[in-house]
C-alpha cells in the first residue's frame, strides 16, 4: 500500500519522478500536464500546463536548481521555471519522432549543469537552456528508448549509456562522452 496516492492527472500518468532531496515529485501525463508534489505537506503544489501539445513521456528535476525538463509524443523537449512557475523558452528543432527521455548532465563543472541530453528513437541530443542551444545531435535509429545515463567517474572517458528494446531483445548502446559537444574538447 503506497504512503502517499495523489489522483490528479486526466488520463494515464507516464512518469514519475523525485527531486534529489527527496522533498517533492513530479509527474507527467497524457493529459499534457506535469504535477509538482510537496511529499512532506502531501500536496500538489503546481500544475504546469501549455506547453506540451500531446502526452508527455518523461519529466526530471534539476539536481541543483528550481528547474524541470520534459519531453513527449510532440516531439518536443521543454524547460520549466518552478518557482515562477513557467516555461522558459528555448529555440531549437524539434526531434523527428516522439522523444521518450531527458535528463540533466549529472556532474557538476561551471557549465554542464546547463547541459540537459535527450532520446527520442531517431536521436541523442545535447541541449541547453542558458543560453538556448543544441551542442551536438547523432543518429541512433532505434524503435524506442527506455532510459539514458550517464558514468562521468572516469573523467575523460565518461560514457553515454542508452537503453531500448527491440521485440523481445533488451538493447545497451555505449558512447563515449568525449565524442559528444559540449563534452568533447
């Protein structure tokens, strides 16, 4: 029996994430929305909507900052302000296909905390939001992609871990990330 159920969104929920603190979540849906939850207060704190145009896929929080990224079916990834409770806007492509996860560069250097990679079934992208950038894009031609890490503990030779499915068949993918803009010197 779960501690805390919260039945907000209109629709399935698709992902469901915690801040690194452990103090609040964030869910998104089909119904285009994402939700921020105080677990502490246990309740909803803001409702973001507007942005996305279909169901959204995947949700993180910033490790550091009052900051979310999401993306979705549009293809689409998006940067939101929580304590103004408002997207910030970003100017770059859209991907070709849905993007099915995003996350924030998980290492801290003066700038890779404004690096944030997505994966959509076409592409691995680096993108940032300060300013509003796309570093590096390649080709991974996949039916669809499940989650993406990344392993920085070896300095130089961190990899970009990616993992899908194909059918019946679980697929790992690895790429350096000294191969990759803005990691790549």
């Amino acid at each position: 029996m779960p501690i805390q159920s919260y039945a907000v969104h209109n629709g399935p929920v698709n992902y469901v994430t915690c801040s690194s603190d452990g103090k609040y979540a964030a869910t998104c849906g089909d119904d285009k929305t994402i939700r921020i939850f105080d677990l502490t207060a246990q309740k909803q704190l803001i409702k973001l909507d507007g942005g996305h145009t279909d169901s959204i896929t995947c949700v993180e929080f910033h490790p550091t900052e009052s900051l979310l990224i999401s993306c979705g079916v549009d293809k689409s990834v998006r940067f939101w302000d929580m304590q103004n409770q408002r997207e910030i806007p970003v100017s770059f492509p859209i991907d070709s296909s849905p993007v099915d996860v995003v996350m924030f560069a998980p290492f801290s250097t003066p700038t890779t905390y404004d690096v944030a990679i997505s994966a959509s079934a076409d592409y691995i992208k680096t993108i940032g939001w300060r300013p509003s950038e796309m570093y590096d894009c390649f080709p991974i031609g996949l039916e669809c992609v499940h989650d993406i890490a990344v392993d920085n503990s070896s300095g130089d030779e961190g990899t970009l871990t990616i993992a899908s499915s194909s059918g019946e068949t679980a697929l790992i993918h690895r790429t350096l990330l000294n191969q990759i803009k803005p990691f790549s010197n």
